[in-house]
C-alpha cells in the first residue's frame, strides 16, 4: 500500500471512530497508531519510542504553555460576570437603535470569544446572557438565535486566540504576526454581521419598541466596567509586537487582569475561584489529549509520506492554485459540522499546509501565504460550527431557547451565513487585508 493510501485509509478509520462518538483525542491517537502499525508491517519498536518522547515533548513546549493562562483568563470572565458587563457596555452605547439589543449582543460575542477562545463557550454563556433581553424586548425568535450562534464564531479571530497559537506551533509561524493579521478580518467579520442584524431589523422590526437611550454617565460606567478586555487586547497585542513582553507574560497580565475584574464584581468568591480553577484544568487536560492525539497521528502519517504524496499529486494535477483551495474549505466547512475547531486545525494543518504554501498565490512569500491561509482557515473552520443542519453552535443555542425550535435557528443563521461567504471571497482575493498591518 502506498503511504497516500495508507493515510487514507488511516483517516477514514478516524472518523468512523468520530462516527461513534469517540472523543477526537483518543479517535486521533488510536488512528496513529494503526497508521505506524500499517507503516511498519506490525513492528512495534518505532511506535514505542515515538510514544516514550512525544508527550514530554509536546507539554514541555514553551509556546503551549500560554495556553492554560488563556483558559483561565476566560474562567475569570465566565464566573466573574465580564459576559454581562460587555453586554450592557455595548447595549449603553448602540441598544437604542433599531436592532441595537442584537448588534449589542454580537459585539458582546465578540469581546467575550477573545477572552475565552472558545467558540461553543462564547454561545452558551451569551446565550443565557442576552437571548432573555432580546425576547424580552419582542425580537425575532430567528434574529435574535442567528445572532448568538453567529456572534460566538468572532471572538475566534480576536486575539487572544488558542486555535491561531496551536496554528503558529504547527506550522513553526509567528504568533505575534497571526495575531496582529487577524485584527482587522476580525473587524470585518464584525461589522459583516452587525450589517445584516440592522437590514433584518429593518424589516422585521419596524414597529417593534426600542429601548431609551442611554446617558454619557450611564455609557462610560458601562465602559468602566469592560476594561479588563481593553487591558488584555492592548496587552497583548502592543506588549508582543512591541517586543516588551512575549506571550506568556502577556497572557499572565491578561489573567491577571480578569481574575482581579472578578474578585471586584463579586464573581469570585471562594465557589467561584474553585470552579475557575477546575475548569481550567479540564478545559486543558482535554486540549492538551487532542494535541497528542493529533501529534501522533500527524506524526504516523509523515512518517507514511501521505502528506508530501498528497501535495505532490495535487502540483503534478494541474489544478489551478485556487480551485486546490476552494476545495481545502469546503473540506473544513464539512469537518465543522462534526468536530471543533482546535481538532480541526490540529488534524488537517499537517496534511493541507505543505499543499497550499507549495502553490503560487498573487506572488506572495511563503511566509505571507502560511499567515494569509492561516486566517482564511480559521475563519472557514469557524463558519463550519454554525453550518446547518449539524452546525454545532446551532444547537447549544437552541437548548437555552425553548421557544425557538432548531430549525427556525438554522433559519435565522442565513443572513449571517451569506456575510461570511462575502467576508471570505474578501479574503481570498485581496491577501492586504490580513498582510496589511504586517507591513506596517
């Protein structure tokens, strides 16, 4: 069997575990080792010894460090009440006009998603946050669930973000320039969706009350309240490119900044800081298995040769350069409907990487390729979670709305689906929009 083959037949095997509800960690690292079974015709001694140092190697990986900082960061926000406070911060400042509540919400995802880094957390705490305001303020079942489902996708692209620094690890890229490259998509993915809450509103929403104004006093209260998520963003962004403090400090600073935000608000008492702390130890236990997982699979498969095989066939095909990567996203879109983003990133990176940075694209370095994929995947990763019918944001959001059935939530995520289709062929075809701030 050739090593394409064997890869193939490897993944397949992976996701008829997936099929069965196995966890995606123990699904890849099952998979990789019938793959170095299959490579080595049964020979286990090359298995052994990969097993004996790649765990070490990977948690001891200084770059992966941050990660637990960043969960904790988005414990002390969950359990310190920041969901609201970026709520009524956005509500203070735009709740007034027509469709404001849900343009307050979306911003709120998108400040929430950049503390948290968790696309499916960001749709179950804002859910239970904002969904009883919008219906309490009579908007439509569908705006108001579209919102949420599609407002947990940005905070992805926001840095902080785990899925960009897992990207930068595999891909031996920058984390500073990802996260600086992904700033003004994230913008655009943003605006995109407050765009089409206001044209729904319009139409849906004519004669539906709207909420007083708020005060300047009132707004900058609101906005007093939300600075941790100012202090984060700037901490990290100017603190890491600057050069006056890598990721690790800079995530430290972020939690430590939350963590003081909660204990002021109240959140964090003693039930508080214990739940904080076990849910980052869970949250990192199980992204720590998926990297593992996908670091033995990943491995098993180079060592199969199915990825440089791949990329090999793909050049000496003939394709041209941008039919290879509309192909590559539709893949993910499929893969969002089944999977997280962070598995999905960890399983297919290795795999598509060396095909699309092989291709001539605008005649753009290697370097501005890897970045400018980067952000393009990530974003089509995310897409894929609100992706009907099995979008998985579809349907934590419809558990915390009974009076929304799952598909007036596939409904409602319409609007949002075609600004990301806009928002992506964006991406594609003008590169300077993710590289533009890089040459600065």
């Amino acid at each position: 069997m050739s090593g394409l083959e064997t890869g193939l037949l490897v993944l397949a095997v992976l996701m008829g575990l997936l099929a069965l509800r196995v966890h995606v960690g123990i699904g890849m690292f099952l998979a990789g080792i019938l793959c170095y079974v299959l490579v080595n015709h049964g020979n286990l001694n090359a298995l052994l010894f990969t097993i004996n140092n790649l765990v070490y190697a990977r948690v001891s990986d200084y770059d992966l460090a941050v990660i637990p900082l960043f969960v904790l960061m988005g414990q002390f926000a969950i359990h310190g009440g920041l969901s609201r406070a970026l709520f009524r911060a956005a509500s203070a400042f735009i709740g007034h006009w027509r469709g404001g509540l849900a343009m307050s919400a979306a911003g709120a995802c998108a400040g929430f998603g950049a503390i948290c880094g968790s696309s499916l957390a960001t749709a179950a705490t804002m859910s239970q946050v904002a969904l009883p305001e919008l219906e309490k303020h009579h908007y439509p079942n569908k705006l108001a669930a579209g919102t949420i489902a599609a407002g947990g996708t940005l905070g992805i692209l926001i840095p902080p973000s785990v899925p960009l620094i897992v990207y930068a690890v595999l891909t031996q890229e920058s984390i500073g320039k990802l996260f600086v490259a992904a700033i003004i998509p994230g913008l655009v993915a943003m605006l995109g969706y407050l765009i089409v809450i206001r044209l729904v509103a319009m139409r849906t929403m004519r004669d539906a009350p709207r909420i007083p104004k708020a005060e300047w006093g009132a707004r900058l209260r609101a906005l007093a309240e939300v600075s941790p998520v100012l202090v984060v963003f700037l901490v990290v962004i100017f603190g890491i490119y600057g050069g006056w403090a890598n990721l690790t400090e800079a995530a430290s600073i972020g939690a430590g900044a939350c963590g003081l935000f909660a204990v002021a608000r109240g959140g964090m008492r003693g039930d508080g800081l214990v739940k904080s702390l076990i849910g980052t130890a869970e949250a990192s236990a199980m992204i720590y298995l998926v990297v593992i997982g996908a670091d033995l699979l990943n491995s098993g498969l180079a060592l199969s040769r199915m990825p440089v095989e791949l990329a090999n066939w793909v050049q000496a095909s003939g394709m041209a350069p941008f039919a290879v990567l509309l192909s590559i996203l539709v893949i993910y879109l499929l893969l969002g409907c089944v999977m997280d983003s962070l598995s999905m990133i960890l399983l297919t990176v290795p795999i598509f990487y060396p095909i699309v940075v092989g291709l001539p694209f605008f005649d753009l370095t290697q370097t501005e390729i890897s970045i400018w994929f980067g952000i393009i995947a990530l974003m089509v990763v995310e897409i894929g979670l609100i992706t009907p019918p099995m979008g998985m944001n579809l349907f934590i959001v419809q558990k915390f709305s009974e009076r929304t059935s799952l598909g007036a939530v596939s409904r409602g995520i319409v609007p949002f689906l075609g600004a990301d289709l806009v928002r992506i062929t964006l991406l594609v075809a003008v590169p300077a929009l993710s590289l533009m701030l890089l040459s600065l």
